[in-house]
C-alpha cells in the first residue's frame, strides 16, 4: 500500500515510549514486539506480546494522542507502519474497511482485558496481605 512503510527493528531497540505522540499505527510481519508499562521507576511490566500478523499502536484509533505503553522489539523484526492521518482518511473513505479494523481492535483489546483481569485476580489471590482479610460475603449480615 502507498501509505505503508516498512519499518527494519533490532532486538532491543525501542519503537516508542510510554508518553511519546501516538503519531501511527503498527502491524508486525516478522519478528516480535512487547508492549510494557512503567509501574514504578524500577519496575517494567510487559503487558502483551505481539507476533506476526498482529497489530500495536492501537492509540491512533481511539484518538489518543500520546502512548499508553511503551513498544520494544523483542526479536529483530519487520513492521509496516501507517501514519494515523492516512489510516483514519482510509478508514473514513472505505467504511467497511474501517469496520473491520475497528473490529479487530476490538477484540484485541477485549483480549488485553481479559489478560489483566486475570493477572490482576492471580496477584491478589497470592497477595500475603490478602489472605488475612475478610472476604465481603463474611461481612455482610444475612437476613
């Protein structure tokens, strides 16, 4: 596609960071990329790993305008980028296109949700703190 360019990334190497302008959008054809966040100044946590044929970026599609998390190349890897502007212009000019994208995006972020529920859950079943504590259905009188 004219509006696609072709992206070579090292392992290692950042593609964007926490913060930075959500200026495009990223597919990954070879390679894999990891998205982390910054939980503290020490601490990185990696929040999805994207393999080939799968999408980041996704700010520029839900009019973000800087980045949620941070984008680095696991593997060295080849991405095809598109420029927020000319994928929304696509979008807007092919609605079924966009439909589709917006759909897919959709369900990867369904898919994130799912996943950090889930950790969020593990944490606190394993929490130390937590166990001590009584649960809301023990405090709660029946009637």
């Amino acid at each position: 596609m004219p509006i696609t360019e072709v992206l070579e990334v090292n392992s290692g190497e950042i593609i964007f960071a926490e913060s930075d302008p959500a200026e495009d959008f990223y597919m990954v054809k070879s390679g894999k990329v990891l998205l982390e966040q910054k939980l503290s100044e020490d601490i990185m946590v990696t929040v999805s790993s994207i393999d080939p044929g799968e999408s980041f970026g996704l700010s520029v599609l839900l009019n973000r305008d800087v980045r949620s998390m941070a984008a680095i190349c696991n593997e060295s890897a080849t991405i095809f980028v598109i420029n927020r502007n000319s994928l929304l212009a696509l979008m807007e000019e092919d609605h079924s296109l966009g439909y589709r994208i917006m759909k897919q995006t959709a369900r990867v972020l369904n898919k994130r949700w799912v996943l950090r529920t889930e950790q969020f859950l593990r944490s606190l079943r394993t929490h130390p703190d937590i166990h001590g504590l009584e649960s809301y259905d023990q405090k709660v009188p029946k009637e």
